[in-house]
C-alpha cells in the first residue's frame, strides 16, 4: 500500500507526463490555447476529443495510465488511442516522459508506442 506522500507523487508523476501540463498552469491566454491545439493531430479523426474538449481528454489520461500501472493491459488500447490525437513530436514527448519517470514498464511503453 502507498503512503499519502507517495500516492500524492504518483499523481503528480501522471500530471507532469501530460502535454496539458503547461497548459493547465498557464494563464490559459489566446496564445496558449493556440500553443495547445497546435499540439494535437491534424490527421487523427479523433483529436477532436483533445481540441474540443481537453479536460476530459486529461481526465482520461490520467485514469488510463493508473488503469495500466494497476495491472490493467487492455487500457494500453486506450493509451495509445489517446497519444494517437496528438501531433507526431507530441506522442513523442509523451512516450519519453512515460519512459523516463518509470511510470509503466518498458514493455507497456512498447506497446503503447506501436
């Protein structure tokens, strides 16, 4: 069982992997509304969720990614559909971030990545 102190890390670990993250602590401005939709897919018929709607994209986010460190391995589907709404520099920085804070293991990042 996590202590408080580590449950509140592991919540701030998943904020901080978000490419909202900025977004959320910024004056939320024109030109920062411009700065996050920029970031989402051109492509993807989906990233309308991330456009139009980015606080549920974040809150889908986030359970996704407890969902996955709980054991849950069929919400790497719903991860990777996720990142799929965003630009292709973006799911990379995500991914990296999701690797470098050992958040999900190498092999769910694998699979994410795909």
């Amino acid at each position: 069982m996590e202590s408080n102190s580590g449950s509140k890390d592991f919540a701030k670990t998943i904020e901080e992997t978000s490419p909202l993250f900025n977004y959320w602590k910024s004056g939320q401005s024109n030109q920062d509304e411009e700065d996050r939709l920029s970031m989402s897919s051109k492509d993807f018929p989906a990233a309308g969720l991330f456009k139009k709607e980015p606080y549920k994209w974040e809150m889908l986010f986030q359970s996704i990614v407890r969902e996955i460190k709980s054991g849950d391995e069929d919400s790497i589907k719903g991860l990777r559909l996720l990142i799929q709404m965003l630009n292709e520099k973006e799911q990379g920085k995500v991914i990296t971030k999701l690797s470098e804070t050992s958040l999900l293991s190498q092999s769910i990042i694998e699979k994410v990545s795909k």
